[in-house]
C-alpha cells in the first residue's frame, strides 16, 4: 500500500495505471479505435474477431476498452472471469438494432413466409445477439462476413443486421443481390437488408474519393466495407480494420487515403507511412469509442484497488445462452 500511495504523490497517470494493472493482474484489452492514451498501455488489441478471441481464454481479470457490445461479447465467450469497462459507451450502430424495431422487421419475413437464417453483425448489444442465436443464426464480424455467409445453407435467404452498407458490399462480393427490407421487391432478394448505419462511416463520400485522384492520381484508397458501396466501388482496397492494417504494412512507402476511424488512422500515419490522409472534409472519430480516457480507465483501476469496483459486464443467464450460440457460430465458421 505504501508504494501506491507513492504513485499517487509522485507518478504520472500512466504509471499509476501500470502499477495497478500488475498489483491486481488485470488484462487490459483496447480496440483499435481507442484513443493513443489507452492503446499504448494495452496488453491485448485488435478488432472485434481479433479481441474476441484473444480474450476468450483469459483467466484472469479483463478491463475491455471500446464500446459496451464489445465487453458483453467477451463476457458471454468467457463468463468466468470479471469484465470491466471504463466506460459503457453505446455504439449507436448498436441503437439501430433495438429489439422493438428488429421483432417488427423478423415478423414482415415470417408474414411472408419468408426462410432465413439472420446474420448480426458483432456491432449489437447481447439481446439482439440472443434473438439471433435463438432463431438459429450467427454473427460476423466485417472480416469474417463473407466466409461465414458463403458457409450457410444455399437454400436460405440472408436476413443481414444491422449495417446495410456491409451487407450490401458482401453481397456484391459474393456475387448476391440485396435490399433493404420494406423495399419494393426485398422479399426477391439473397440478402435482406436492417436500415442502420455506422455515424463515422458514412461520413465518407465519393466526392472525397475524386478530390484525392484528382489531386493525387497515383493515390491508393483504402476503405472499410461500413462505408457506402458507392466509395467502395471507387476503392482500390476494402478491408476490415484488420485487414486496412495489413495492407498498409504492405504498402508502407505508398500514398493513401484511408476511410475509416480517426485515432486508427492517425496512428497509423505516425507509426507507419506518413503519406497517408483522412478521406473526409470532416474528422471522422467515433464519439463512442473516444468516451474512453486514461482518467477513466484510472479511476476504475482505483475503484477495483479500493474494493469497490463499477461498469463490470453482467448479461442476463438466458440472454447470454442464446447470445452465445450465435459468437460460437462465428468463431467456428470464421476459422
């Protein structure tokens, strides 16, 4: 005791953050999108698939820094262990999908006797997931929905939630129509479409796109598939956030402009090729993935070293049995 309150007279945060990590053996996991301040003391990053299953073995404690879908995932896949989070940020992706709103669109399909296998996308709360699960279907993440979707039964149609702009763009990739439902002729379609959006990326637009060739005629976009397919069909590489990483250490002495979230962007542009710029006249950072300080992940740590710890992850025993089937599914199907 008497070293902490050491740190506290005498150390920066990130050291007091440091100590009381290692003093209580707690994993920190941080999403790519999270702010510098946080990612760089995380022991575990990643996309959603990568922090998935990365935390899925874990035993010992887990603070999960990103927004609170992602914390009740590695919650469900490992309810054995705490799981904490800062904040409990809300996607508003995840909004989309309230049950009310997707009980209304699962009951046009049934009323028009429509076969379907629905796929969620990971952005969901742990409700929507157990509705999916309990419906016998699966969730993806933007890495690993085309594998999985082509893994499903050919005779079934796709009821694909909640980012029209990913399913849309895997339909395209898989060489399958797809429409929003309510639309005129959805019932025809392979895939059928929630209407929900990411706020950061569909920030991105194709007058973007033709500002940078216009500018720059050698110029690589690279985008993610949560953006519009009409900037992804002007993208010379569409890819996860994963998968963006990737392909920037593979062209690292290339100019690019990149559509996807600002603090993943720019760290990036500062830790791998500095030719690279934001698509987009506005800066695309995600409200709910920078709620997450290093004063918040502090003041947690001192609550969990003081006993008295708050925002830990409890999802409800029946929700999570369903949830769970539908993330096994996944991991099974994206290996």
């Amino acid at each position: 005791m008497k070293l902490y309150y050491n740190l506290q007279k005498g150390c920066g945060l990130r050291e007091k953050v440091k100590h009381l990590l290692k003093k209580h053996n707690i994993t920190l996991a941080a999403h790519y999108y999270q702010k510098d301040e946080v990612f760089e003391l995380a022991d575990l990053t990643g996309d959603s698939l990568e922090l998935a299953k990365k935390t899925a073995s874990l035993k010992n404690p887990l603070i999960f820094c990103g927004v609170s879908f992602m914390g009740e995932s590695a919650k469900i896949l490992n309810p054995n262990i705490p799981v904490y989070m800062p904040k409990l940020a809300s996607c508003s992706m995840a909004r989309m999908a309230e049950n009310e709103l997707l009980q209304k669109n699962i009951e046009m399909l049934q009323k028009e006797n429509i076969d379907f296998i629905p796929v969620a996308y990971i952005n969901t709360t742990a409700k929507v997931k157990s509705i999916v699960g309990s419906l016998g279907g699966v969730t993806c993440t933007s890495s690993s929905a085309d594998k999985i979707i082509s893994k499903l039964p050919k005779d079934k149609k796709i009821f694909f939630l909640p980012d029209k702009n990913l399913g849309t763009n895997i339909a395209k990739k898989l060489g399958k129509s797809a429409k929003i439902i309510g639309e005129e002729g959805w019932q025809k379609a392979d895939i059928i479409l929630y209407n929900g959006h990411c706020s950061v990326h569909q920030l991105f637009m194709p007058e973007h796109v033709e500002f940078f060739k216009e500018k720059y005629p050698d110029i690589k976009i690279v985008v993610h598939p949560e953006c519009s397919p009409e900037v992804c069909e002007m993208a010379d590489f569409v890819g996860s956030t994963s998968q963006i990483l990737n392909y920037v250490k593979e062209h690292k002495n290339e100019r690019m402009a990149i559509g996807t979230e600002f603090n993943f962007v720019n760290r990036m542009k500062k830790e791998i090729n500095p030719n690279i710029y934001i698509l987009s006249s506005t800066k695309p950072e995600c409200p709910s993935m920078n709620e997450t300080t290093l004063k918040e992940l502090y003041n947690l740590l001192v609550a969990i070293d003081e006993g008295k710890p708050y925002n830990e992850i409890i999802v409800d025993e029946n929700i999570a049995k369903n949830a769970k089937k539908a993330l096994d599914r996944m991991m099974e199907l994206s290996k």
